[in-house]
C-alpha cells in the first residue's frame, strides 16, 4: 500500500530522501509487523491506522497513517527505527528516533547478578535491622523487582519484555485459573498433612491482613524479575522443559536463607520451584503487567498455603513442595492438551 492511498496526497520526494539518508547504509532492514529479517535495501512499510488505534500525539477520529522504516544494523546506521507519519489530506511530518532496544542475554545477565547482590545486602540489612520480622516478610523478596530498574538502566530496554495485553474478560479468566491453581494447592496440602491448615490472627505481633498484605507485596516483587525478566528470556531461548528447571533451579539458589536448613529441605525446595513454574505456561499471556500479576497471585497463594501448616525441617517443605505439584500438574496437562489440540 502506497502511504498516498492513505493521506489522499503523495509523498514528498525530497523530504523522503533527507529522512532515509541516515538508513542508507544499513545492510539489514525487515517490516516492523513481522519479526523476519530480510538482507537487502531498507523497505518502507507503510499502514493506515485502524478504528481506535492511531500513531503519536494525533486524536483517534484524525486517521494517521504510519509509516515505520526498521533497521536492524545498529553499527551502520545508529538507530533503531525511524516513523514518519502524516494528517490526511496534509504534510505534517516529525521523526522519532527510539534508543537501541537492550541485548536480551546483556540485561539479564546483568539483572541476575544486581538480584544476587540485592539478595545478600537485602539478608544483612533485615538481620541487623531485626525489621520487618522473617515471619511476616522477608524483604529479600523485594531483590528481584530493584534490580529491574538498575538492569533498565545499565543495558538498556529489551524488546521481549514488550507484550500485547489481552482484554479484561479474558485476563478475569486467567485470573480464574490462578485461582484454582491456589485451591488444589491447598486440598492436596491438606490431604498430604491430614489436616486442614489455619491462619492465625496475628504474626510476630503484625494483624494478619498486614501479613497478607506484605506477603503480596512480596510475591510481586519475586515475579516482577523471576517470571517476568529471567522465565521471558528463557523461554524464548530455550526449549520449555528445560527453561522451567534453569528458572526454577535459579529461583531456588537465590534463596540463600534456605542454605543452612540441609540437603533434604533445598532438594523438596527445588522441587516446589519447579512445579511453581511449571504452572506458568498456562497462564502466560496479555501484557507483562497483566502476566506478572497472574504469576504473583499464584506465587502468594502456595506461600500462604505453605505458612497454613505447622512443622519444620524436611516435614514441612516436603508436603509443601508436593502441594505446589498437585496445583501444577493439571495446569500443565490442561495446557499441553490445547497445544495438541490447536496444532492437530
């Protein structure tokens, strides 16, 4: 499509020209709506914009059309997109130049190592400090989501990151569905225990809505860098089997309080993290808030059924651990079942 057969009115040859001049020299260019790479001259893309959907600073009733020229050869040309957009029946047009997207092996690599040292300086400062108590939070929780930001800023903006959120009814479903994972987590606990479990009112002295509350907090800010930076990475790298036990093994290692309680309590943790993740493919869609959330509500639940029984040691994290598989295993069957089914 022509961008005349959007505006009503061609293209200025020589604006054309002095906007593509610093594209000249890339070697690799590809459509922006498709994620395969072309070698050959930059190609021009040009759209009109759909009912509600509408390029920058302009109304929805204006119409935009767009026109996104990409290229991939950082070295050559020093950009990584150009988008040159125009009023039907006008010539309005700006420029916007958009900072090289992040390497995504770089910024995880380099948010992996800020967690590990949020991690220990996060340990040291509630040990001293005494505050919060572990039994409410454990604020090395929090390590993950700070080195979000600090990995942002050091590397730059991955593209992975940048997903489509899915509408409100079908996020309420997946919602649903991390629900039920929390409630079979909870009856196979209770079947593995012999007992059902209860919170009490109050811990270390905190209300237990202040706990549940921090808890939350808690979980989100696990998912924020475990599912949502380092399990993304992953899984688009690496065939999912083995992208849930690397994330799970690391999820695993980082909890560094567990370290001292013995070999049988980290091996059945180990356990848990995996079974945790293996949850996640059927509930991984709509934008990164919305998949994030998904996995905290998931992450707080089997926290909250694991603090509803008593024990310690080995007896307590085992049943725990087993109780994330009982909630696990039949999202995971569910999922692959529609992966067959929509490929067949």
């Amino acid at each position: 499509m022509h961008p005349s057969s959007c505006s009503g009115r061609s293209w200025s040859e020589t604006r054309d020209a002095a906007l593509l001049a610093p594209l000249r020299s890339c070697r690799h260019a590809a459509d922006p709506m498709s994620t395969t790479r072309r070698r050959g001259p930059v190609k021009q893309v040009s759209r009109c914009c759909s009912p509600g959907r509408t390029a920058v600073g302009y109304p929805k009733e204006s119409g935009v059309c767009t026109r996104a020229l990409v290229c991939f050869d950082h070295q050559a040309c020093g950009m990584t997109s150009t988008t040159v957009t125009g009023r039907p029946g006008g010539d309005e047009q700006f420029v916007r130049q958009r900072r090289k997207p992040a390497v995504p092996g770089r910024f995880t690599a380099v948010w992996l190592a800020a967690t590990l040292l949020c991690s220990l300086a996060l340990l040291r400062l509630q040990a001293a400090t005494g505050f919060p108590s572990m039994d409410v939070l454990s604020i090395v929780m929090l390590a993950p989501a700070i080195a979000v930001p600090v990995a942002w800023a050091v590397s730059g903006r991955p593209a992975f990151l940048l997903t489509r959120a899915i509408p409100a009814v079908a996020f309420g479903r997946t919602l649903l569905v991390a629900a039920g994972f929390g409630l079979l987590s909870w009856l196979g606990m209770a079947v593995i225990a012999g007992r059902w479990g209860r919170l009490p009112d109050t811990v270390a002295g905190a209300p237990l809505v202040l706990m549940l509350l921090a808890q939350f907090i808690g979980a989100l800010g696990e998912e924020i860098g475990y599912k949502g930076v380092l399990y993304s990475y992953l899984s688009l790298r690496l065939q999912l089997p083995l992208a849930m036990i690397i994330q799970g093994v690391i999820f695993g290692v980082i909890h560094l309080q567990y370290w001292s309680e013995g070999p049988t309590v980290i091996i059945w943790f180990f356990v848990g993290t995996v079974g945790l993740v293996a949850a996640i493919p059927a509930v991984w869609r709509g934008s990164l808030t919305q998949r994030v959330f998904v996995a905290g509500v998931m992450h707080f639940a089997v926290n909250i059924v694991g603090f509803s029984q008593s024990g310690n040691g080995s007896v307590q994290m085992m049943p725990f651990a087993v109780s994330i598989w009982c909630g696990a295993l039949p999202l995971l069957i569910g999922w692959l079942w529609l992966q067959h089914r929509h490929r067949s």
